[in-house]
C-alpha cells in the first residue's frame, strides 16, 4: 500500500469562518473512503484542495507523482451542442495512444450505458448528464477519484447503477455523500470532518455502519473524560479558594498544574459543544380526520402517454406513503395532483375539509436568494410563531445551527444545505395535516438528516416522500408505489418487497435492456431516437414554461401584438410537447 496524496498541516478559511486548522490526513491505494461532516465543515473544500483546484491557507499539499487523480464536481460544466463522444474525447488520458482511443471511448459508452455516443449532451436528462460528467473522469484512468455528491440528478436506478460502479472499481476514490446506504455498500473506511474531535475529523476503518458504532463510543468516551476532569477541578477550585501560599515546590506545582487541567478542560467543553444538532419538529395540526387525500380512478399525463392511468390511493394520517420511478415518470405531477396545482385528466382528487398541506420543494422556488438570512427566517420582523410561542429570530436561527453572525448574510452565500435548513425552519412554523416531500435530503448533512428522520417518524399526519434516499425511504414508508413507463403503478408492502421486485427484472441501463429484450428488427436511427427522446421532451416543456411566464409578464399585458405572438408561440410549442410524446410513446411499442 502506498501514499497516492497526503496533507500537512492544512488550514483554510473564508473570511472570518474557518472551515478547519491544522489538517493531517494520508490517502492510499485500495482506500474507498467516505466522507462526511455536517454542512460548512469544508468537505468539497478538501476535496478541491487534493484535486489540486484550490489553495489552502497554509499546510502542505504532497501527491505521487505517478497518481492520476481525477475530480467529479457536484454539477456539470458541459456545452449544449457537444456530442457525447465529444466530451469524452476532451478528457481522454494522454497516456492512450491515438490508435487506442476510438476503443477507449467505445469502452466508456458501454460502461456508461449509452448507445449513441454522438446526442447533444443538451438533449440529455440531468441523470445522463452525470453519467457522461463520470464517463470524462473514468476516461482519465484515474488512480484516485474525487466524487462530490455523485448521487446528485440520479434517479434510484442511476444511483444503484453507479454504486455497482464503485463497487467493482479498482481504483481509490474519495466520496463526498449524505447518502447512508450508497457509503454502507461503496466504501471501505469513513471519515468525517467535524470539529468535536481533537484532530478535527475521525477516521475508522469500515463503511458507514461501523463507523457510527465507533462515532458514539469515541463520543462517550470524550463525555466521560471531561466528567472526569470536571469533578478533579472541582476538587481543586475548593483547595484553590482555600488561598494556599505557593512557597513550596509541591504547591507552585499544584496551582500550575490546576491551569493546565483548566485549560484541558475547556478544551474538551469546546470539543464536545460541537455536537449540537439541528431541533427539527414538524407542527402538527392534531385533526382527527383519517382520510386526508384521496385519488379516485385518476389518469394523468399526455393522450399518448399517460404518466399513470386509473391510480386509486388514499393518504391517511400516521401513514407515509413513498413514491418511487425515474426521472420523468411523474412523481413530481402526483405531487402536483395532492396539492391541486394541477387537475387529473379523468377521475377525481378530494380534499378533506380544511387540509392543511405543506410543500418542501426540492428546487427551494420558495426562497428568494437576494434576502438575507434573517429576512428569510422571519419576514415580519424579529419574532417568529411556533406553536402559539414568540421566539426571537436569533434563537430560531440557533435552533438550525446558524450562528448570530450569519443572520444578515444574502441566502446566495449559504451552502445548499443551509438552504435547505431555512426551508425546513419555515415548513415548520405552518401547521400541517400532510407533509408532501419531494427530495427533502438534497444537501443536508446526515446528523440532519437523522434528526429529520425521527422527526418524520413522530409527524402524526400523513407523509408523500419522494427521494433517493433508500435508508430515509425504508424508514419512514409504510408503503410504496413505483410508476412504471407505460402509465402503470405497482403497489408494494415494503422496501424490500420492491428490492425483491428489481432484482428480478433488469437493472442495467433502461434503453439498453429494452433494445435487447425486443425480438423486433429496431434501426440505428430509433435506437438514437430513443436515447435523446427524454431530453428533447424537458427541453420542448421548458419551453412551455418559458413562453407562459412572458405571456403573463407584467410589461406584456398591455400589448395585444405581443399578446397575440406569445399566444401562438405557446400553442406551437404545447404542440411540439405533444409530437414527442406520442412519438415517445411510438418508440415504446417498439422497444416493448
């Protein structure tokens, strides 16, 4: 086993706040490292250090110079109009010779599970994108990788296909993840940075699980040592304020030495404060109504395409129904439906009398990035409401782990986790009967998410959790639903039920499998049809969005020729929606 890249010493800050001091870490051959530590502790901050992209403050930075080391950002930097194979041909290593890349590209659309290596990565879902954001490192034949949040636009299929990835990898890789069950099943030693240990981060060898086991023993242990030093220096304290003369050796001795144990004790006091986690406690609104929401019978979707057809469910309090499928499936219309943004195309959707539903929106749409965090916490002044209860905006923000200082700082400057704490803060302040969570662990760190997690667990209304979360997802649900492509909706017990069910059809690449299984003759052309299909659909419905916003602009509204193009432009385009899903739906059949 030897050193691939090491760190003296390193210290790093931004501006006042420092992420951490004096760092010493090593990183060798066949380590499968995870990555942890709470939002702010510096963990993609390192990660560009050791990829060689940021400066730290000071400390020393060693790397074997035979190591190629790659990095995988947490979002892609791609041009639209680049072509897959484009992309990867930019990234090639320089050690494959000119006759062996066309094979070497070839190599990594195979593992990537793309069959056209010349679609505009513009044409692709943000789940392909990442594929082909992994497929530019792989390329590199890296002997150590750097991944930030890969998991990050991957669906459930795209996550499990990316941990079979790493787990036959052969190369070392650094993983930054809040996913549970993705660390248990890919790494082989954890690490997380944290100010509550001595050295600034704790290291074990073992995934996820076992690391926990030694995190709380570690824990323990520091509790009982400042116990332990808490009670001797009381015991000092009470001989000190006898006001001893130090004029003997064993005396001067004593009263240095209670100093020194005063300081250690401080220290650990320090050590162990960092420990705090986030006071998350979803307001209830204690109705006795059993029956929240109801889906009669209801189809959704496009004439050709139905994104589910027929589905009957009930969300009932103390139930949490999960919701799983890929992306573009429809989980985020079924969202829509519960909330009645939108209407079913047949069937029914009913409410009970004076629902109280609250929306954690995995986009934050409900943050305005310009306020600042205090306006964002409390926007009517300095006092927020929770549970019949005034509580001053600074110990509201403490209870989410913000400290006073950040309190006038532009939301645009927090992490995407703090983010997602200011959402959580405000979710909370809202009495609801139903909790509807669409990918409510994006960026949370996992002390939050396992604080969210029990939360959750208490929460005696009803729960719709879409993620990708499998640790959360078996958790929490008491049954699952996965919308299938063909409009159709599967009904499982459990987790393990729909595990079960995915093991015994395929798990490979979607349009792969299908083109295998078919017994028909498909051409090149339907073959490179059906990869770009998704991605032109989110395009073209993009679009439709874009085009509605100007035609409900403030500054159009008064202009009837500009009314009136906006007008055909969004019959055209809902127009263009409409031809690609019933060619989608062509492309189906054939691959059926």
């Amino acid at each position: 086993m030897s050193i691939l890249v090491s760190v003296q010493g390193l210290t790093k800050s931004y501006g006042l706040l420092p992420l951490f001091q004096e760092l010493s870490l090593g990183f060798n051959t066949n380590e499968k490292v995870g990555l942890i530590g709470p939002n702010g502790s510096g963990k993609s901050t390192l990660l560009k250090i050791l990829a060689g992209m940021e400066e730290p403050d000071d400390g020393v930075l060693s790397r074997n110079r035979q190591c190629e080391i790659t990095y995988l950002a947490q979002t892609e930097a791609f041009s639209d109009t680049a072509t897959v194979q484009e992309c990867l041909e930019e990234k090639i290593s320089q050690h494959v010779s000119a006759s062996e890349r066309p094979f070497k590209v070839q190599e990594t659309l195979r593992t990537l599970g793309i069959l056209d290596s010349q679609i505009p990565v513009g044409e692709l879902s943000g789940g392909w994108r990442k594929r082909v954001a992994l497929g530019q490192v792989l390329i590199q034949q890296p002997d150590m990788l750097l991944l930030d949040e890969p998991t990050n636009h991957l669906d459930l299929e795209g996550v499990l296909w990316l941990e079979e990835l790493l787990r036959q990898a052969t190369f070392s890789f650094v993983l930054v993840s809040h996913d549970r069950e993705f660390l248990q099943h890919t790494t082989n030693q954890t690490i997380e940075l944290n100010k509550s240990y001595p050295l600034g981060f704790l290291r074990i060898d073992g995934p996820y699980e076992i690391f926990q086991d030694r995190k709380e023993e570690f824990i323990r242990n520091q509790q009982a040592q400042q116990e332990t030093l808490a009670n001797k220096m009381r015991r000092e304290d009470e001989w000190l304020k006898r006001g001893p003369k130090a004029r003997t050796t064993k005396a001067r001795f004593r009263v240095e030495n209670a100093e020194v144990l005063r300081k250690e004790l401080d220290q650990l006091r320090m050590l162990n404060s960092q420990n705090r986690q986030v006071g998350v406690n979803f307001d209830a609104s204690n109705r006795k109504t059993r029956k929240l929401i109801e889906l009669l019978d209801v189809t959704f979707g496009y004439p050709a395409k139905p994104l589910f057809s027929k589905l009957s469910l009930t969300l009932q309090a103390g139930v949490c129904l999960g919701v799983l499928g890929q992306n573009g499936s429809g989980k985020s219309s079924l969202l829509k439906l519960m909330k009645k943004e939108i209407q079913p195309d047949q069937g029914e959707t009913r409410w009970a009398e004076n629902l109280r539903v609250v929306h954690f929106d995995q986009h934050r749409d409900q943050l305005s990035l310009n306020q600042t965090l205090k306006q964002a916490l409390s926007p009517a002044g300095d006092t927020v409401i929770y549970q019949e209860r005034p509580i001053h905006v600074a110990a509201w923000a403490s209870r989410f782990l913000f400290p006073k200082e950040k309190l006038t700082l532009p939301l645009s400057q927090l992490s995407g986790g703090e983010r997602a704490r200011v959402l959580i803060a405000n979710l909370m302040l809202q009495p609801a009967d139903v909790l509807l969570l669409d990918e409510p662990t994006n960026d949370l760190d996992i002390s939050t998410l396992e604080v969210l997690e029990e939360s959750l667990m208490n929460f005696p209304g009803a729960i719709l959790l879409i993620t990708h979360d499998r640790y959360l997802m078996d958790r929490l649900s008491d049954y699952l639903i996965c919308l299938q492509d063909d409009g159709s909706v599967d009904f499982f017990a459990d987790y393990a039920q729909w595990q079960l069910h995915q093991r015994g059809n395929s798990t490979g690449t979607e349009p792969q499998k299908k083109i295998q299984q078919g017994g028909k003759k498909i051409s090149y052309e339907d073959r490179k049809e059906w990869q770009r299909i998704e991605g032109k659909i989110q395009k073209a419905e993009s679009e439709v969005v874009q085009i509605g916003a100007r035609l409900h602009a403030p500054e159009n509204l008064k202009d009837l020729a500009k009314l009136q193009e906006l007008s055909d432009q969004l019959v055209a385009a809902e127009g263009r929606v409409q031809q690609l899903y019933d060619r989608w739906a062509e492309l189906e059949e054939l691959f059926a």
